[in-house]
C-alpha cells in the first residue's frame, strides 16, 4: 500500500508530532507498505547538521520552512506558506497514494491534507492533537468574531468532512469532536514512550535523596501554552537551595531571558534542545522535573506527551496542569506534587512538600509497568497502523467494485 503524510514537524525534529509519526511510518513500513512524507524542516534543531531520515520504504520531502518568530503575524505567515506549498508539492507526489493522512495542529497542515486528498480522490484521515482553532479562544489570542478566526472554523468543517476516519490522542476531545463527527468512525490512540526510552531507565538505580541543592529541569516547548516564566520566580526565591535548568525553543525564551537578566538570577539555565539521547542523560541527572499548563478549559482535554518521558525517569515530578493531563499523573500513578498553574505561593508550597518527603524518604517511584502496559508506543502504532491498513482495504475494495462496474 503507498501511504502519504503531511506532517509539520518529523524526525529529527523534536516534538510531540515527530515521535507519534516517526513511530508510526516506522510501523507501516516495517509491514511493506510505501510511506512518503512531506514535513517542514526542523525548527527545533541545528539544521547546519540536519541529516534527514532514512529508512525503508519511506521517502522524506520538506518544505522549507522559516524558524517560529514571537510575532503571531510572522507565525501566521510562516502557517500559511507552509499550507500553500504543502498543497502544491503534496498533490504532485501523492497521486499514486492509498490514502492521505494528516494532523491537527497546525489546523492548516489539516486542511492541506484534506485538500490534497480532495484534488486526488484519496481517502482521507485526519489526526486530531489539539482542538484548532477554539484553542486561540481561550488562550486570548483572538474574539470569537474575529474574522480571521471565522474563516479558520470555515476550514476546520471541511477538514472533518472531508475526512474519512479520525483518530484522536485525549479522551478529553471526545465530547466536542462527538457533537461534529460519527463515533463509529473515530479512534483514541494516545501518545505513548518509545521502549528505547522505558530501557534506558529500567535497569538503572535511581537514588532520589537529600541534597543541599536540587536540579529542577523542564524540558519541553518554551511557549505561551507552557506560560513558565514562574520558573524564574521560583528560582529568585531558592537562589542557594536550587538550580533550574531549561531545555527547548519556543516564543517565550527572550521574555525569560530578559527576567533572568533584569532580576539578575543566576542559579537558572536556558540550554537549546537537546537530541533524545543526551535528553535522557539530563533527565537522569535532574532530581526534580516541572510541568506546567497556562490554566485554561482547553488544556484540560489535552495530554503533554511529555509526561510519559519524565514518569519512565522515576524522578518527582512537580506539575500544574488539569483535566486529563492531571488525572492520569494522580490518580493513575499516584504523583501527589501538583500545584494551581502560575501561582508563585501554591508551586512554593509543593515543593516544600516534595523537599520534605525526600528528606524523610518518603518519596514513591511510579509503576512502570502501567507506563508500559498503556503507553507502550510500540503497542499504540501497532493499533494506528491496523486501522490506516483497515481504510486502504475498505478503499481499494469500492474501488475494484466500481471498476467493475464500468
């Protein structure tokens, strides 16, 4: 089967969308079937020595995409270049495809995909990770009327009905996505943690003990969604009990930069992301890890992948996030360190009580064989791949059908 994506970030890029899809491609091409690609260039790492990623039976076309500027003006643009390209080169190279699969967010990598498949008479899948475009709602980025954010709702109804099957990651979604879509013809399948991952920590001795001074890491986007400038007013509280190191890109590293400098703290650290590998050694080296959500309704559907990663570390985690995010650290591996989102005085409290169930010793590690047993992102490809093969079938069954009919 010829199988096409169109996927803003992909290996070697860091990100949410990279690990799902690289283990997916991975997946479907390991079974034989010819995948092909379009993906922006990396944004989040040195592209001076971007090797592209090679693999059987898989082809890789980029887009040229302009590094992510603050400026939502110069992001929009940077969107919709990649939307017009996308459609332009996607159509050309996805003529003998099965099937066209693309994801949400950006919402116009989704249209573009819907559009490609609409022009070639292509079944179309569309993965959903975040609900574009309500999201710019309630983080206030646009009104309700706005007309830019009208006309994106115009695009988000023809993706879905354009879309033959759609797969979401959060069960968060499913109550706005059930009011627009048939339920028969929808699937969750979350993100998950690589097993290289799960293997790096498993036969290491993690010793979380008292130290006169503490490593806190984030590692992650460094944007409005993630909103941790109160990273640097944590570490301007603890500036002898604590050291903070930060590890990614995003719009809001000049706005911390220029914090770190005004309040002139010098027990935190911005370090550009890191590959995977050297990602792992740091959260090893980190005795505490933080993760924050800005507090609004739409985050609470949603599930940072990377709290799969920080719960294989074994290391505390302290976090402020809501809804499914927080439900699944509390209840389904019972991590007690959360705190209100950008309240300076409840993160303090928090941590003085996870400094204090160290000292005591009575910090307990996560059940890493309920990370294994519903996060395996092996086990999770395995499901997206059957149902991408399920849709080429039922596809190319209509289609021999209405050849003989003619």
């Amino acid at each position: 089967m010829n199988i096409f994506f169109v996927v803003d970030n992909f290996t070697p890029d860091l990100g949410a969308a990279s690990f799902r899809f690289e283990s997916i491609v991975k997946e479907l091409a390991d079974r034989g079937n010819k995948v092909t690609v379009l993906a922006s260039y990396p944004n989040r790492i040195d592209l001076e020595n971007f090797k592209e990623f090679e693999y059987d039976n898989v082809e890789v076309h980029r887009i040229n995409k302009k590094r992510l500027k603050e400026s939502i003006l110069n992001r929009a643009i940077t969107y919709f270049k990649f939307f017009y390209e996308a459609i332009k080169i996607g159509k050309k190279i996805s003529k003998k495809s099965d099937i066209v699969i693309s994801t949400s967010p950006q919402l116009l990598v989704g249209v573009a995909g819907a559009i490609i498949s609409r022009l070639n008479k292509k079944v179309f899948l569309i993965d959903i990770r975040d609900l574009w475009p309500d999201i710019v709602l309630d983080m206030g980025v646009m009104k309700k009327y706005n007309p830019i954010y009208l006309f994106l709702k115009v695009l988000e109804k023809y993706m879905y009905r354009q879309s033959k099957f759609l797969v979401y990651n959060s069960p968060g979604f499913y109550n706005y996505l059930i009011s627009k879509y048939d339920k028969e013809k929808m699937k969750l399948i979350t993100n998950g943690i690589d097993d290289y991952i799960l293997n790096y920590f498993k036969n290491k001795e993690i010793k979380i003990v008292k130290k006169d001074k503490y490593k806190i890491l984030y590692a992650g986007n460094i944007g409005i969604a993630q909103d941790i400038k109160i990273l640097v007013d944590l570490a301007e509280r603890y500036r002898a009990k604590i050291e903070i190191i930060i590890i990614g890109k995003g719009s809001q590293e000049s706005t911390i930069r220029g914090l770190i400098k005004e309040k002139q703290i010098t027990n935190i650290y911005l370090i550009p992301s890191v590959p995977r590998n050297e990602l792992l050694e740091k959260y090893e080296e980190a005795d505490i890890l933080f993760l924050q959500l800005k507090d609004i309704k739409m985050f609470e559907k949603t599930i940072p992948s990377k709290i799969f990663e920080y719960l294989a570390s074994q290391k505390p985690i302290i976090y402020g996030v809501e809804g499914v995010a927080k439900t699944i650290l509390k209840e389904e591996f019972n991590r007690k360190y959360y705190f209100k989102a950008n309240d300076i005085e409840d993160l303090i409290g928090t941590f003085q009580n996870l400094i204090k169930a160290i000292e005591e010793n009575n910090y307990v590690k996560p059940d890493l064989e309920v990370l294994i047993n519903n996060y395996s992102r092996k086990k999770l490809s395995m499901r997206y791949a059957d149902k991408i093969e399920e849709l080429c079938e039922e596809s190319y069954g209509i289609f021999k059908e209405s050849n003989q009919i003619l």
